[in-house]
C-alpha cells in the first residue's frame, strides 16, 4: 500500500506530538492545519496553542499555516501570532505545501504536515512528500463538507487500523530516517 491516505503517525492532538523526536528525525519545518488541528473551527488562538508555538519556535522549527480557509481567516491567526501563512490552499493539492516550503526554505524530506483530516492533510502532505501527523479533530463543529468527508475518513481509519495501523506519535520514538 502506498502512503497517500495512510499518514505516518497519529496522534490524539498537537500537543501530544513528541516534538524532540520529529527533531531527532531531521524534521526542521512544520505546515500546520490550522481549524480543528490547533484550535476549533474559525476560533482565534487561545493560551493553550500559544504556549505550544513557543515550544515549538524553541525547538527550533519554522512553522507556516497551511489552510483551505479564506486569506481573511488565516492573515487574522497569523497576523496575531507572527507565523508564515497560505490560505485557499487547495489541499490535497502540492501547490498549497510547495508554497509553505518555500517561505520557510524547506525541503519536502526535512517537513511534516500536521493535520486533523486524512482527504487533506495527509494526502496533501503525503503528495508534497512531507512526513505526515493525523491528529484527532478538536471539536465537531466544523464547515459542512469536511463533516460529510468524516464519514468516508473513519470508514477508512477503520480499514487502516485492520490492514497497517500507522504508528503512535503519543510517545517518544527512537530516530525514525525515512
């Protein structure tokens, strides 16, 4: 099976990403998902989220928003907190991840796309050639098409936990060269 909507790992959120791990694995670049991957659906950032992006900017990781969200939605979240953004992203399409790479002058190999969707995160991600993280959605609330798509995506993670179960990204992971 090839990776396009298997991601690499899955996590219950952003926060339980082990960082230092995606570090050791030569990850220096992340494209984030930005409604229902760091806050819920149109929300703005909260304390919770801000504390993560300085823990990941700590790190060391240049980070870029990569959303299918309007230029007005994701100026606003980034416009706040001082991060790199691409609106109308188009995902599952490259072009949106391309874009995010090259502001942050990264290659696809050193990049991990982050994300609560498989339709779009993951196979977007996976097509960029980035390294790919499913996280759980925040909440239910959410634009009507991405709740019919849900449908399809646990049909699919059911499928997937039966046949290749991606890896838990919940606990430290030894160094992980693709």
């Amino acid at each position: 099976m090839g990776r396009g909507l298997r991601p690499d790992r899955v996590a219950r959120s952003v926060f339980d990403i082990d960082l230092a791990a995606l570090r050791r694995m030569g990850i220096t670049a992340l494209c984030l998902d930005l409604d229902n991957t760091l806050v819920g659906w149109n929300r703005p950032p909260d304390e919770r989220i801000r504390s993560w992006l300085a823990a990941v900017a700590e790190l060391g990781f240049r980070v870029a928003i990569v959303s299918n969200n309007s230029a007005a939605r994701v100026a606003a979240f980034c416009d706040e907190l001082g991060l790199h953004g691409v609106a109308v992203a188009h995902k599952p399409r490259r072009s949106g991840f391309r874009r995010a790479l090259e502001i942050l002058g990264a290659e696809p190999s050193r990049a991990a796309v982050i994300g609560d969707q498989i339709w779009t995160d993951v196979w977007g991600g996976n097509r960029a050639g980035c390294f790919t993280v499913l996280v759980r959605p925040l909440e239910r609330r959410e634009f009507l098409g991405t709740r019919v798509a849900r449908a399809f995506e646990r049909l699919w993670l059911l499928l997937l936990r039966r046949i290749d179960p991606p890896a838990s990204m919940n606990r430290p992971l030894p160094t992980d060269p693709r």
